[in-house]
C-alpha cells in the first residue's frame, strides 16, 4: 500500500512515497481505508525536527494524527462496527497512508452533518479545544473567558464550545480574522496587531486561554484576567515578573483518564445540534505533491481554517 514520510528532517519536501504491506487488523481492531488526513502543526513538528529531542523516533517517520475512512475489515472480536461505515480516527501517527489499522476505543462514526473533509481536520484541534474548556478553567456558565489566538484551528472550536457552554467570549486574533471571529457570535472581538483601549475590558475575564506565541499578546491577556480569575496556557505564560500575584497560572498538559473518545462523541452531539462547525480551508489531493503543497500552506501565514489531504 502507499504511505508517505521521511528519511531526515527538513522543509516540505523531504517527503517520499513508501510502498509499506497493508495492515492486518487484530482482535479488537479493525482495518480503514483512508479517505482523507488533517494536517496539523505538530506534523511540521515532527517533520522539522523540533521534536526530535521530545520525542525520538527510528527514520522512516510517518506522520498524522487525524482520519477519516471506511471500515473494510474487522478484527475478530468487534461486534459494534460494520464494514462500510466511515469513521474518524484520532491516532499517535501515521494517517498519511492508504490504509490504517485502529482500535475500537480510537473511532467514532462521523457525525452525519460533516463533510469528509471537515471531520478530517476535527480530531487533534477538537480534542484539544474540549479538553482545555472541560478539565482546566473550571468555568461556570455566565463567566467570562478571553481566548487569544482565537481564530486558529483549536481557538475558533474553543470559541464555539465556550459560546455553547453559555459562556462570554472575548475573542482576540490577528485584524485580519475579526470577522470570521464575530460570524460565531462572539461578544468582543478584539485585534492584538492594533491600538486597542482595553480599560473597559481590563479585569473582566474570569477565564484566561493563551493558544499564542507571542510575548505581546500574552501581556494583553494576562491585563483582561480579573483578580482571582485563571490564565491557562497551551504556549507560554507571562514571565514571572509580569504575573500577578492574585491570578493563578497554569500550563495544560496530557492525562490519560482524558479519553480521546468521549472527547469526540461530544463534539460529534455539538456538531449534529449545528452548535459546532470546523471550517475547511482547502483540501489537497492525497498524493506526494498534495501533501507537500498542504505542509506549504501549513506553515504559511494563512487564512482560519483547515488544511486536509482528501482522495
């Protein structure tokens, strides 16, 4: 069968096309034919080598975390899936294949309201978008959260779960994605590229999400944090000098009582109630040059959205 990955790290295209045997499905398992892969940064990741010291892994390297596909075989002891089924597949690696192989407890039928595409590029950013709402900000309805990096994959699904769970948002991105921000029905929208008079805003979020990178954008949301509220970073917190002593800081990190499965049967309800959306940017073919145009585009200064390698 065909899969794609590399041999050394380096640019887009270090990428090659494999033939690799098509895998056997075990007991509890069942064999997908791979419709379509969401491209997500820690792909880049892995292909750059920044994750080689974090995570050591023997060339080739295979990436992709995110699937969708039909059933078209099962392992001997599942009962709950039929072939022909389409399902998603949130996986440690390895999507950029023909054919994957998945446990039970690693799939979910896709909600019947999505594309292909766009259940392709929900795993990785939906499960981490839920898992920051659900299991570190501690919310209440009514509070008030201020997300930065809103308009970025897992920001514009932490938006829409925030807006769902009754929550106020203050939405803050580059100028250019204010709009797509405010087509969720986000309360404020806020530029951090721009001149912006945040007394009114200063110390009425509750909540504090950090998805950015940058130290400036950082400082502006740390001011947004009303005393005794909770900034929750996904990148960096302020420096020790810049935080207060009444907020409490926090890094999210990986449990494994965090389920990927019930993770993503909420999101699929949300989704089916027209509650959620995941907007596909563009879709490449699911070949050599497909996946090196998507990892080109991946690392650009690009449009919100989600970019997917469909066949």
């Amino acid at each position: 069968m065909e899969k794609f990955g590399f041999n050394h790290f380096g640019g887009p295209t270090v990428f090659e096309r494999f033939d690799q045997p098509q895998p056997t499905p075990k007991d509890n398992q069942v064999l997908i034919k791979v419709l379509a892969a969401g491209l997500n940064p820690y792909d880049v990741a892995l292909r750059n080598g920044s994750q080689a010291s974090v995570r050591p892994l023997p060339f080739p390297i295979f990436p992709g975390t995110d699937v969708v596909g039909e059933i078209v075989s099962l392992g001997a002891d599942v009962a709950d899936y039929r072939v022909g089924e389409i399902v998603i597949n949130h996986r440690s690696m390895g999507a950029y294949s023909e054919y994957v192989t998945a446990s039970t407890s690693k799939i979910l039928r896709k909600p019947a309201s999505m594309t292909i595409a766009e259940a392709a590029g929900l795993p990785s950013a939906g499960i981490t978008a839920y898992n920051i709402l659900m299991h570190f900000t501690n919310f209440k309805h009514g509070d008030t959260v201020a997300i930065m990096g809103a308009s970025g994959a897992v920001g514009s699904l932490l938006v829409q779960l925030s807006l769902a769970a009754h929550l106020n948002v203050i939405a803050i991105a580059n100028s250019e994605n204010l709009n797509y921000l405010q087509s969720f029905g986000v309360q404020e929208a806020l530029a951090y590229n721009q001149s912006t008079d945040l007394k009114r805003l200063t110390h009425t979020a509750k909540i504090g999400i950090n998805l950015s990178h940058n130290p400036e954008s950082t400082q502006l949301l740390n001011q947004l944090i009303t005393p005794a509220g909770t900034f929750t970073s996904a990148t960096i917190l302020p420096t020790t000098s810049q935080q207060s002593a009444q907020i409490h800081y926090q890094t999210i990190y990986s449990r494994k009582d965090y389920t990927d499965l019930t993770a993503l049967q909420d999101l699929s309800e949300l989704i089916d109630q027209g509650l959620l959306y995941n907007h596909v940017l563009q879709t490449f073919p699911f070949t050599l040059a497909g996946i090196i145009a998507g990892h080109q585009l991946l690392e650009s200064h690009h449009k919100p959205g989600k970019i997917v390698i469909t066949h």
